[in-house]
C-alpha cells in the first residue's frame, strides 16, 4: 500500500514525551500514530448504513 504523510502540530514538551515514550517501549512514532488514527476511525466513523437512517 503506498503510504502518504501528514504534518501535526503538537508543543515541544508533548513531542518530547511522546518520542521518549515510544523509545521506551522499541516503538516507532509514525506506527503508534497510526495505531491511534486507526482506533479514532473506529470510533467515530459511522457505517454507510447508519447514515442514511438518520
């Protein structure tokens, strides 16, 4: 699957947390924020089929 990139904006303190975080546990950044954006899509996508019952 071809893979595209996205550009976000956090503070310099939560960046720092968060890569020290992932060096902590051998993660890499970009395969926990995807991970998150995947459990987000989850959430809050609703099925074609709910929608149109709205």
């Amino acid at each position: 699957m071809a893979e595209d990139s996205i550009r976000v904006y956090l503070s310099k303190e939560k960046k720092v947390r968060f890569k020290a975080a992932c060096v902590l546990q051998d993660r890499d950044m970009s395969d926990v924020v995807n991970e998150l954006i995947d459990q987000w899509l989850e959430q809050n996508e609703t099925p074609p089929q709910q929608q149109k019952n709205r």
